[in-house]
C-alpha cells in the first residue's frame, strides 16, 4: 500500500467503534435476513443445490462489498451450513460432505476477493477525495500568497496564512537567506530543529507518529528554507507544492527589497552626482579669481622671498582646487544617463605621448620607456575623454613611484583588444584594494602618508573606460611593483 493509503486507511481506523459497528452490522443482520429468506423459498418451491449456491453467493458478494471480510465470512459459513441441512442430501442433517467443503471455499475465496477489491476502491476514493480537496486549497493559497503584501513581516503573515487555509494544528517556516524561523501554533516537540534539519539535509520527510511534513523550500535545485505541516493529511504533491510556494514567496520579498535598495542607491547617487556638479561650478569661479590674483602679484615682482613663497604656494593650492573641480565636473558629466562618448579612431601609443608631455617636470616625462608594436591597431574613443583617463594613469605612476624610478608603458594587441599596460616600482596595490581602488573617494591604507589625492582619479578612469565598453584593472606585487592596464575593444578598420 502507497503512503498515500495507509495514511487513508489511518483514517478510516480513526473512525469510532460505535460509528463502524453501526455502518457494518446493519448490512450483514439485512444479509443474514436474505439468506433465511433464500433458504426459505428455495426449499419450499424445491430449488436444487446449484441455484441456491447461487443465491447465496450473491449474499456473499453484497456482505463483502459493503460490510467487509470478517462479516461476509460468516454469512459463508451460514450459507454453507444452510446448503448441508437443506439441499444436500441426507438433509436435516450437517452430514460432512464434499459438495459442502467445495461451496465453502468458493464462498469463502468469494469474500476475501470482493472484499479486497472494495477495500483498494474505497481508498483509492478517498485518495481522489484528498488530492482534490489538496488541489483547491493550494489554488486558494497561492492566490492569497500572490496578494501578500512583501513588506513587513512576510514570514509570520505566511505561516498563519497556511495553518488557516488547510487547518493544520501547527505550522513551522525556516528562511535559510534570514536564518530565521516562523511559528504559529504548538508544533510538536523538536519541531523547530527537525525543520531546520530539512533544510541541512536537503530532503522530504513524513513523520507517522505526529503527521507532519517537513518539506525543503526549494528554488528550482537550489534549497532556501525548510517548512513543517504538522497535523495533516497532506499528501506528498500537495505538501512540495505548498512548500515551492512559500520559496517563491520569501524570494519575491528578497528581490522586491533588493529593487527598493537598488532604487534607493540610485536616487542617493543622482542627489550626490548633482551636489558635486553644483559645487563644482560654484567652485571655479572664485578659484579662477584666487589664480588670477596670485599669479598677477607674482608677475608684477617687488615682493620679499617670503611673500614670493607664499604666493606660489596660494597658486598651487588653487591649481590643485581648480583640477579637483574640473574632475567633479567630468564625474558629473559621466553620470548624466544622456552621456554619448563621441568615438573616432584613435592610436593608444599617441595618447601616451600626448599625456607624458602634459607633465610639468621633464625628469618626469624622462622616466618613461616605451614598447609598442610595428603595426597598432586603433580603437573607436571620445579622444578628450580617453586623454583624460591616460594622463591620470600616468600622474598615478609618477605620484606612486619610486623617485627616478624608470616606468615601463606597453601597447599590445590582445585578441580582439588593444591593451595599454603602466608599470612602475614602488608603492604596490594589495589583492584586497585592487577592486576598490576604482571606487569614488576611496584610497587605499598604504596610501594614507602618500602623497595627497581625492581619491576620483580612477574612478573617472574606470567611468570613461566602461562606456567605451572596455575593462581596467590593476596588480601588484613585491619586488614587481604596480601595474594599471586599459584595454578596450579594437576598430573594426584594417591595421594602420
């Protein structure tokens, strides 16, 4: 027998005595009240043997089909006792003989079959029962799991929702992201362990002596959770369906409050992008006027070496304010979602060129030593854009350098890409800062008694390299130093 009937069949037995003995004992006394009729009638119109056989294996069959084994049995042995007294001879007595054995065991073979047979249909009955009654509370569930509202206590709200559309005594929910367990109800004892155990051991299992499920939250192969059912009837379909369910339901929350989070951070950095464009602008004026003053008192002369110093150093300060706001222009400007990039064909190895001789000291622009390839391959960019990134590489490799230290450039063709790679000694980046560098405002520990910075440059370097559709990256290592490496997709144009 299937687990699904002998849960049935359970249920049949929890039936009360009182209730069996009242649907089984009428059937038979009505049984045994057909046999004395049978009897009666065959023997006073002289019936033979073979047609009251007959008669009483119709009783037989009706007994067995209605009130079971045990009742159509005695009906057998009444009917066979019947057939030896009246019909065989000598009658008016319970002479043995082996007509009578024979009519008994058909009788009896007759019972056990019948009886069998209406047992299997009588729970196959209530299997259709069960699984139909299953099927229209899962429909009504997943409709009211659908109209749940995901904020909030979402774990509480379902578990009641479930113990009131099947009735379960009890109702156990395991959210494996949360680590956190819902109840309502009295389960039974270690129910909270056993559903976490589901979850750990990642399967279905049916506890006889409580009637619960304890089924794994499953999303597709992936377990998130356990739920236990306690109580229940439930069958197996019913139980992994219910349970798909309530994973489809805490994953609708996690997404939904992934969506808001995402939605939040965008709002967060669009206010933030548009503070900085603003201070930005506001800055740039009054940093021109500083730079104007100093550098006309410079130029105008007559002043001590102490005020000269002074004055440079007010211009300086200015020049690096007026480079920070020009970067929060440009990051702003990067930000805005109508930025196009105005792509041409362009030659990596002349940005370099262009970006070296941009450097105020010529010990700097000596430094660098160069490898490029005999025939290069261009790349479609927005020139100003990828100048821009290029020159903050290479400030990045003279700031973070060892002084004099020579700083190798690299232009190579990687499959489809055209990679520019800055190598320099000195201060290196560790394996936990290399994706974080890229960050806005972000410097790494080691750079704190480094020189100054803002912590923009690279991630306008990586900004202006993604909407090129091409990747940055950086190593370092011990005794090789630092590397920033740009590669972006190669023209579709014919070698230069």
């Amino acid at each position: 027998m299937t687990a699904v009937g002998r849960r049935t069949a359970g249920f049949w037995r929890a039936v009360s005595w009182s209730d069996a003995r009242s649907l089984r004992v009428v059937p038979g006394l009505l049984s045994l009240i057909g046999l004395a009729v049978c009897t009666w009638l065959s023997f006073h119109f002289g019936q033979g043997f073979a047609f009251t056989g007959f008669l009483y294996l119709v009783l037989v069959v009706l007994t067995a089909l209605y009130s079971g084994f045990w009742l159509a049995t005695v009906i057998s042995i009444a009917a066979a006792a019947s057939l030896n007294y009246f019909f065989v001879p000598p009658i008016f007595s319970f002479a043995n003989s082996p007509a009578n054995w024979v009519a008994l065991g058909a009788f009896e073979f007759t019972a056990l079959v019948i009886s069998r047979l209406s047992l299997r249909a009588q729970v196959r009955a209530a299997e259709a029962i069960c699984g139909r009654r299953d099927m229209e509370r899962l429909y009504e569930a997943s409709r009211r799991i659908l109209l749940l509202d995901s904020s909030g206590d979402l774990g509480n709200r379902l578990t009641a929702l479930i113990r009131d559309i099947f009735g379960l005594k009890a109702v156990h929910l395991f959210d494996a992201a949360s680590a956190a367990t819902y109840q309502i109800g009295e389960g039974p004892p270690q129910a909270e362990q056993r559903t976490r155990d589901a979850y750990l051991l990642g399967g279905d299992n049916f506890d006889y002596g409580t009637r619960s499920w304890y089924c794994v939250l499953r999303l597709g192969t992936r377990p998130v959770g356990a739920l236990a059912l306690h109580d229940t009837g439930m069958t197996r379909l019913a139980a992994t369906a219910l349970a798909s369910l309530s994973g489809i339901a805490l994953e609708r929350v996690r997404a939904n409050q992934t969506e808001s989070h995402a939605e939040a951070a965008r709002h967060t950095e669009q206010l933030r992008t548009a503070v900085l464009d603003a201070l930005a602008h506001q800055f740039r004026t009054p940093l021109a006027i500083v730079r104007t003053a100093s550098s006309g008192l410079l130029a105008i002369g007559g002043l001590s070496d102490l005020q000269t110093e002074l004055l440079t150093s007010i211009d300086q300060q200015a020049t690096k304010l007026n480079d920070l706001a020009s970067r929060l222009l440009t990051a702003a400007r990067l930000e805005a979602s109508e930025f196009v990039p105005q792509r041409e064909q362009l030659l990596l190895s002349r940005l370099v060129n262009r970006a070296i001789q941009k450097l105020d000291q010529e010990t700097d622009r000596e430094r660098f030593r160069f490898a490029m390839p005999t025939r290069e391959v261009p790349v479609l960019a927005d020139e100003e854009l990828m100048l821009t990134s290029v020159l903050q590489v290479v400030n990045n490799a003279i700031q973070y350098s060892d002084p004099g230290s020579p700083i190798d450039v690299t232009v190579a063709v990687n499959g489809g890409c055209v990679v520019l790679n800055v190598l320099s000694k000195g201060m290196v980046v560790t394996p936990r800062d290399r994706e974080r560098i890229f960050e806005r405002f972000y410097r790494g520990a080691q750079t704190q008694h480094g020189p100054a910075g803002t912590g923009l440059g690279l991630s306008i370097v990586k900004k202006i390299v993604d909407a090129h559709h091409g990747s940055v990256w950086a190593e370092g290592e011990r005794n090789y130093g630092t590397s920033f490496s740009i590669s972006l997709p190669a023209a579709p144009a014919a070698w230069i």
